[in-house]
C-alpha cells in the first residue's frame, strides 16, 4: 500500500511553532535534527531568540531521495547508521535544558539517539523533544519512554500517511 501524500502548507507549520514557544517556556538550546529539523529549529528560534540555535547533522549524505520507511525490514540498520552518522554541533558550556526538534517521529530513533547524544555531554541537562507529527503507536511501541516526552502537532500513521513540507524540494 502506497501512502498518503499530504502537503503541510506553511500556516500549520508556524501555527504550531508558535504554539509551541508559548508552551515550551525557556530552554537554553534548540537542536535541529538535519534535514527537516533544521528548518523547524531555525523558525523556532526567531520565536524565542535567547536560545542557542543548533543543529544535528549526518556525516554521510542521505541521498536525493525522500525520506522513507521499510516497515518490514531493516529497522535495526537504520538505527545503527543512526549511531554512527548523527553529531552533535559545538556547543557552550553550562547549558542546562535542550529541546530536539525533528518533522516527523516514526519510530522514535533518531529522537532517541539524540537525546542521548545531549544526554552523554550535558548529564545534568533537561531535555525536551518536539515535533511536528508522531506516529505514536511505533514510538511507544519502540521507545515507551519517548512518548510523554515528545510533543507534537498531529498523531499520524506514518506507514499510510507521508507529510511533506514546504522545504522537501526535489533534488535538481
């Protein structure tokens, strides 16, 4: 079964990074997960600009395709080039509370593997995650701890709906 497409226009998009800073209160440091964390982080950040801005990146390009899941398969790959592709940016000293912003949590992973990541070098952190959609059922089957952390804008059923945003372009 192929999925949904459904475009997310740039309204609900800032509707709910706007919600979101309300909600969020203070936090010392915004992390973007690359790619379509970044353009989430970057928006966040005008709306609450005495944070750090950061961002997540991959070491290896992803590749020109859109991101996709293999529901039957290679889960477990996935996660391991998680664990050896994510770094963490330079950041200050003393930070004390993190919120990790990606576009879409399937299974919670990536949102995990970054929480640890922070989690390894600021021990005494808070740590907070958003996202704009979460297919909820696969985190908390996957991750049980993730669910209450993350929050996000719609529930979904990412194996038969696939969100784009304004910034997935096709590749030239």
């Amino acid at each position: 079964m192929k999925p949904e497409i459904v475009p997310i226009p740039w309204k609900d998009v800032e509707a709910w990074l706007r919600e979101l800073a309300q909600r969020m209160g203070g936090v010392d440091c915004i992390l973007g997960i690359a790619r379509s964390g970044a353009p989430l982080a970057t928006a966040l950040s005008y709306l609450t600009p005495n944070a750090t801005l950061g961002y997540v990146t991959r070491t290896v390009p992803v590749g020109p395709e859109a991101a996709s899941y293999d529901f039957e398969g290679s889960r477990k790959d996935r996660a391991a080039d998680l664990a050896r592709t994510l770094r963490l940016p330079t950041l200050p000293e003393g930070l004390r509370s993190f919120l990790i912003v990606d576009d879409v949590a399937t299974f919670g992973d990536t949102m995990d593997r970054v929480r640890r990541l922070v989690a390894s070098r600021y021990p005494e952190a808070s740590i907070r995650m958003a996202c704009f959609a979460a297919d909820v059922e696969r985190v908390r089957d996957a991750h049980p701890d993730l669910v209450a952390l993350i929050e996000h804008s719609r529930g979904i059923d990412n194996q038969a709906t696939y969100l784009t945003f304004p910034w997935n372009l096709e590749s030239i």
